[in-house]
C-alpha cells in the first residue's frame, strides 16, 4: 500500500460503513433516539452487536421529491458532506470501543445546496460526538 492510499483511508465510504441490514434499521427507528438540524433529521442507535464502528444510512422523501434524480442528488450531497467530516466522530468511537448506526433524512422541500449541507452535517457530527461522549465517559 503506498502513502498515497493510507492518507485516503479515512476519507472512504465503504460498503461496510453503509447502513443496510433491514433488522438494523428497523431497530434503529423503534429503540434508537433522534434529533433535528433543520433540514435534516437524524435518528442513532448504539448496537451491543459487533458490526462496523460506524455506519450510516441517508435518504430524502418520496413524497417531496418526485423525481428519483432530485433524490439521489440530495443522497449523493449527504454522503460526501458525512464523508469528509466523519472522522473525529469515528476516532472518539475506537476510543470508547463502541459502535454507532446513524440514519440522516433529509425533511426540507426545496434541493439544497452543497454547501448548507456541508455546515449542517459538521453541527450534526459536532452534536453526536458530545452525545458519544456523555453517553459512554471515559474512565481517566
């Protein structure tokens, strides 16, 4: 492996990092908690299984959006904003040895732009990196 690919390791979204279990989801709606960031809607579960430290889930509504290219727009923008700043939150998971499955829905009815994500997704992180903390104290 060159330094080249160990410098972008972090900054992946791989297949295991996606939330796809349907069993985990769905207990991730019923026993998870959630919180609002205007436009986004975030719920979150700590599983007790091991899965992947952090997994994460996006989706935009039907219902609001008609056309599937509008949906998988807003997807697309979620997941490189989630994608570049996902980092801290993920080293203060390995500190705690905990895991975290994290679903963001995106509740405006307007498409946005890249960069009111980009600002919403970094408070998001910001908000679950204290909610993992005072969730799980350290013991020093």
């Amino acid at each position: 492996m060159t330094a080249k690919h160990a410098i972008a390791t972090p900054f992946t979204l791989g297949k295991k990092e996606r939330l796809k279990s349907r069993k985990l989801i769905d207990q991730l709606f019923s026993e998870g908690k959630n919180f609002l960031v205007f436009p986004l809607r975030i719920y979150y579960f700590y599983p007790g299984q091991p899965t992947t430290r952090l997994q994460a889930g996006f989706t935009a509504s039907s219902k609001s959006f008609k056309k599937a290219v509008d949906r998988n727009r807003i997807k697309r923008v979620m997941r490189e904003a989630y994608r570049l700043q996902k980092l801290h939150l993920q080293t203060i998971l390995e500190a705690k040895d905990q895991n975290l499955a994290i679903f963001f829905i995106y509740t405006a009815r307007e498409l946005p732009d890249y960069a009111l994500i980009k600002e919403k997704m970094g408070l998001v992180l910001q908000k679950m990196t204290t909610l993992t903390d005072e969730a799980f104290p350290s013991n020093m």
